[in-house]
C-alpha cells in the first residue's frame, strides 16, 4: 500500500505540472486562437531558467546563484515571456500558419541551444542538482514528494482562479471576439496584435512556470527531456480535455497522462521482450488513436467551452460546434 501511495503522489505532482503547461496553451489556443507548436521551448527556457537561478555552482557551465525558490519561479516566468515576446513580435501581425511554423522552429532551437551551449546548460550532461522547496527539510523521499504535491496543489488552484477572472472579464471576452473575427473586433477599435501579443506572452510564461516546477520536482534536467514529443503530449492533452475551458485543460492533462503511463507500463507487460524496446511507439500510436476518436466523436473534447446564453436561450459556443 506504501509503494502504491507513494506512486499516486509522483503521478499526481507529474500531472499536475502539465495541468500548469496545458492551462497555459489554453489561454493561447482555447481562448485566443494562436497556434503554438512550440510549447517544449517555452517549457525549457522555465526549467533551464529556474537551474540557473537556484542551482548550485557548476564548475562546467552557469549557475551557482542559489537564489530562494520563488525567485527562481518568478525569473521562469519572466524568462519564458520574453522569449514569447521576442518571437510574438514579428510573427503575431501574420496569418496564423506561420506562428505555427515558427514556434516549431523556436522549440528545434532552443533545444539545440540547450544539447550544444555547454557554457550555459551543460549540454548533453545536463543539469543536475536542482532544489526543491524547503531544501533544508528533514525528512525522506516521500515526505518531500507531499510537499510538492501541496504546492503544486496551491499552484494550480491560484493559476485556475486567476485565469477563470482573466477569460471571464472584458479582456478575457476581447480574446474570444478576436479567435472568432479579427476584422470585426478591430472594427470596434480593439487592437488585435496587442492582445494577441498578451495572450501569447502570457501563455508562454505559464508554460516556463510549469517547466520551473518540473525542474526543481525532478531534480535533473537534460535536452532530451524537451523533445517535440512533448510538444505533442501537451496538445493531446487540452483537445481531449477540451479547449476554451480551463476544466477541460485539467481533465485532460491528469487523464491523459494517466493514459500515457499506464500504456507504458502495459507495453513491458503484454509486449514480448524482443518488441519492449518499441513501447515507446506503442504509446504514441494509442494517444494518436485516442485523438482521432475523440475528434471524430466528440471534436469539442470531453468538456468544451461553455456555452453562451444570450436573449434567455442558451447557444452552442461559437467555432466549438460538433
């Protein structure tokens, strides 16, 4: 019961970091329209961002400030946005495609950045030592993992209820005019390209929270944990969930990473020894069928956007129809 205990705890904190990414590309894609493809770059610039700040000194590449965790979170957040801002300048005032093209392109960067800057990230090697909260807490494995699990608990309840009041207030309603027509809101004397730029910097900057907070939960971090993959498991996750609802974003995220670790473990289970290696496959080809019946069957995900009342009757929302 211990070692089940003890794995329900890993799995929640593991699901509940995504929970942080998915919220993030909600706000981009759910609410605003912009299709990022680059979500692992924004999520490794948080945790390479958070290693430097609050790592200890290295004597092969940077860091060694061991600046206190909330600061190293906050230096995330705002590593992350600038990095979105930076991209979101030229490539916002553009048709939606080439934002996707782009941040595809960013997420290759910066992780060949992070595999070949030896001097900044230690390369290959990768990042090891990276604290936890409270570093000083005495006590084992499993009482540092409740921790974490409480913070992330008291993370994902304060990003949930800031982004409920964000998308709910006349910002948030801005955004959704703009998803569904940028002409018609621009003619109501809404700057477009501001608050696409705001959605996406602000998207973005969770996405590097949430790489902060797996950093420091892990411990080591390395380029090969940034993989397009993930970029890939991130957006399963909120089109199962359901987009343009930050519920869906939770739901999806804690089950389809439950998805995604039991697969794993059913494939060293049911798979001949000789055929394990490619678990790894197994795994993507179930996500990518699980995508194509839910979009098939359910297209506006388990818990799509809310629908709109309006003159006391109640309408599907608008471009989430099935």
């Amino acid at each position: 019961m211990t070692g089940i205990t003890s794995y329900l705890v890993f799995f929640l904190i593991q699901a509940l970091v995504f929970v942080v990414v998915c919220l993030g590309l909600n706000l981009q894609w759910g609410y605003t329209g912009l299709f990022n493809i680059g979500v692992s770059g924004f999520f490794l610039v948080g945790a390479y961002a958070f290693a430097i700040l609050c790592g200890p000194p290295y004597a092969s590449h940077l860091g060694g400030y061991g600046l206190p965790f909330l600061v190293g979170l906050a230096g995330s957040v705002v590593a992350s946005g600038l990095v979105a801002f930076i991209v979101g300048i030229p490539t916002l005032r553009l048709r939606e495609d080439y934002l996707a093209i782009v941040t595809i392109g960013i997420g290759s960067i910066l992780q060949l950045i992070a595999l070949n800057a030896h001097l900044l990230t230690g390369g290959s090697q990768g990042v090891t030592s990276i604290p936890r909260p409270l570093p000083g807490l005495v006590g084992g494995v499993f009482s540092r993992n409740l921790l974490m699990l409480a913070l992330m608990v008291v993370v994902v309840l304060i990003l949930y209820g800031a982004l409920e009041a964000m998308v709910r207030s006349p910002w948030g309603r801005v955004l959704k005019a703009i998803r569904e027509d940028e002409q018609a809101a621009a003619s109501l004397g809404k700057n477009a390209f501001g608050f696409r730029l705001q959605s996406f910097v602000i998207g973005s900057a969770i996405m590097g929270l949430g790489g902060a907070l797996y950093a420091s939960f892990i411990g080591f971090i390395s380029p090969e944990d940034f993989l397009p993959i993930l970029t890939f498991q991130i957006w399963s996750m909120l089109i199962v969930g359901g987009s343009g609802n930050n519920k869906g974003a939770v739901l999806g995220a804690v089950l389809m990473w439950a998805v995604w670790t039991l697969s794993g473990s059913a494939a060293q289970v049911l798979l001949p020894a000789t055929l394990q290696v490619k678990g790894g496959a197994a795994q993507i080809m179930l996500i990518g069928l699980m995508l194509m019946l839910m979009l098939v069957f359910r297209p506006r995900g388990l818990i799509g956007e809310e629908a709109v009342v309006s003159h006391g009757a109640e309408i599907e929302a608008p471009g989430k129809s099935g």
